[in-house]
C-alpha cells in the first residue's frame, strides 16, 4: 500500500508533492491524461510567481514544478482518476486505465474550471487578449479599450480592478439587472471608465494573433453589432473539479471542497485538499502552491500519527 496518492498536476498537486517526496513519502502524482500541468498550462507570461523576475511562461513554470517533484521521487502517471473511495482507513483510487490505487492518505489538488463563453475563437486567442483573471492579466492592458463578461459579483469586482490599467471598459451581460451585491454594482456603476451594455452576449471574437474585436448580439432584438476592443475578460463563474468527491466529503455553499479551519483536512480522516478546488476568493499559483505545501504537511502529521 501506498502512502500518499495526490491527485491533480497544477501548482498545488506539484507543490504538495515536492514536500511529500522530500519528505520521503515516495508520492505517486496523478497528471491527467487530457490537461497534465493545470491552468498555467493555457497562459503565457507568468509575471507575479516569486523567484521569476523576468516572468515565466505558464508551461514552462509548470515544467519546472514537475522536474522539482520528479528529483525528489515522486512518481506521475498521466492518467485520470476516474473514482475514488476515500471513507475507510485504506483509501482507494480508480483511473480510467483500470488499475487501482490503494494508499493511506489522499490529497486532492484537481483545480477549478473557468466556465467558458464556448465560442470557437476562445482556445485560440487564450493568452492573446482573452482572459480569466484580471489579478493575473490586468497589467497587459495598460490605455486600452477592454470588455470583461458577466454580471455577478466577481465580473463587477474584474471591472473595477481593469480601470486601474485600461483605458475604458465595457460590461456586458445577459440580463437588464445584474446579479452582483448593491454595492459592488454601486462602485461600478459610478466608476467613469466603465460603461454597461445589458441584454447582450458575445457572438463571436476577433483577431487572428490577438484579440481586435466582439460581435455582440442583443438578446432581446437579436440585432447584432460590432465593438472594437483589445481584450476580454470573461468572468461568468467556476466550476470547483469536486465530482468525484461528491457523496463522500463535505463541501462549502460555493461548491468548494470544505476544509477545517486554517488547514487543509477535509470532512474524511487522511484526506487533504488544496488549491483552486478549496478557494473560491484567492485562485492564484502562488496560493495554490503553498495549500498544496500545507497539506502534504498535514499528510505527513496523520501518517506520522498512524504510526504511534
Ligand atoms: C488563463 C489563465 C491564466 C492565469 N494566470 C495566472 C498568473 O499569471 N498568475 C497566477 O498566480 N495565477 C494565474 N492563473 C490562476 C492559476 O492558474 C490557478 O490559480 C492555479 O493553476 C490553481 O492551481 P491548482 O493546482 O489548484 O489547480 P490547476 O492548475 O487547475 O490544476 C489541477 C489539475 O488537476 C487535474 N485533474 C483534475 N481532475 C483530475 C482527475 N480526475 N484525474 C487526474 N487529474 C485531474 C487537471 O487536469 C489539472 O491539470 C491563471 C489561470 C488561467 C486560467
């Protein structure tokens, strides 16, 4: 039997295997078939990772991250884990190839999807003037005319913060009211750089090498238009990677896997989760980096308690 499987391959399921491995844990690290590396896989320039003064591409910060785990020992199999029973002493693990996993402890790192527009253009102009994260992004847009898509909170949170590097930006949403708190539209709405154009969604996305351009069409004539813009931001929710789990641990109202306190221990004994998959607020490498940190820890603690 196994010590400790980890499953996910972003900067959290990395991180907590550096300090599993290093902790003579001999972890194995489930990649995924489909998206080995995480988010930072669909980005380029990574300017705010410490350590990396001149940035770093996505792919290359994550190849670091795995040459980091793999010097220490860790294991990783480019597979899916497509099952998981995680409520007995001996924890299971099932991937699509077939075999099972069987450890004493488990740490779930599988991230959070950014929910998309589903437009054709948007794969191939990630990176290039369409986003998901204006904490990450917002810098490349200094005196430029951006859209950021959605109506909630955290679309209204990504426009204010964009005012701050773009010239003008514009909302646009589905709807004639927004979902997001009183106050938040409030800031918005008096902000001068942001401009609202409600009942419409994105058609189709220009550019060829980088973003130039939104089709909109209204939702209520079905009239379409043309709006000349740099970048998108597209902020219209996540989805937490938690169905595997569902049945079997506790998970908060945002859809988030629930942890106790400052720690990473879920609602199963040996069981630990970090990263994007336990933060609906922070959703950054560096913070997912250092959850994975914190939970190999907490891993090492339970194994180390098995054994008294
Ligand atoms: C376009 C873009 C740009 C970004 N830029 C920045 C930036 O500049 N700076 C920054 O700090 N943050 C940035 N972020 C946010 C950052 O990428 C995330 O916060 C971070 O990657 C979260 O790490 P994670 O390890 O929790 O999850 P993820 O990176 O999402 O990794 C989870 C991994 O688990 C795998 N997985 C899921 N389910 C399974 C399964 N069943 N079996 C096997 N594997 C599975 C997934 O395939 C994925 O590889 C960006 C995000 C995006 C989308």
């Amino acid at each position: 039997m196994h010590q400790i499987l980890i499953i996910g391959s972003g900067p959290a399921g990395f991180s907590a295997a550096i300090y599993a491995a290093r902790a003579g844990l001999k972890p194995i690290l489930f990649a995924s078939s489909v998206e080995p590396g995480g988010e930072l896989m669909n980005t380029t320039e990574v300017e705010n990772f410490p350590g990396f003064p001149d940035g770093i591409q996505g792919p290359d910060l994550m190849a670091k991250m795995q040459e980091q785990a793999e010097k220490f020992g860790t294991e990783v199999k480019y597979e899916d884990v497509s099952e998981v029973e995680l409520l007995g002493d001996v924890k299971k693990v099932m991937v699509t190839s077939g075999q099972t996993y069987e450890a004493k402890s488990v740490i779930f790192a599988t991230g959070s999807a950014y929910k998309k527009l589903g437009l054709p253009a948007e794969e191939r102009l990630s990176g290039h003037g369409i986003s998901w994260c204006a904490t990450c992004d917002g810098f490349f847009f200094k005196e430029k005319t951006i859209a950021v898509v959605g109506g909630g909170d955290s679309a209204m949170e990504e426009a204010t913060f964009l005012t701050r590097f773009a010239s003008k930006v514009y909302v646009i949403h589905r709807r004639d009211t927004l979902r997001a708190s009183k106050i938040m539209q409030q800031r918005a709405f008096d902000n001068p750089k942001i401009e609202f154009i409600f009942d419409s969604e994105v058609a189709d996305i220009a550019g060829s090498d980088s973003v130039t351009g939104l089709t909109l069409r209204n939702l209520k004539t079905g009239e379409t238009s043309e709006l000349e813009v740099q970048g998108i931001f597209v902020a219209i929710g996540t989805d937490p990677r938690t169905r595997l789990v569902h049945n079997q641990l506790e998970l908060t109202a945002e859809g988030t896997i629930a942890v106790q306190d400052q720690s990473s221990k879920t609602s199963a004994k040996g069981v630990f989760a970090a990263g994007d998959v336990i933060d609906s607020v922070y959703r950054q490498a560096i913070v997912a980096a250092g959850a994975g940190a914190k939970a190999a820890l907490d891993a090492e603690h339970f194994l180390a308690s098995l054994e008294d």
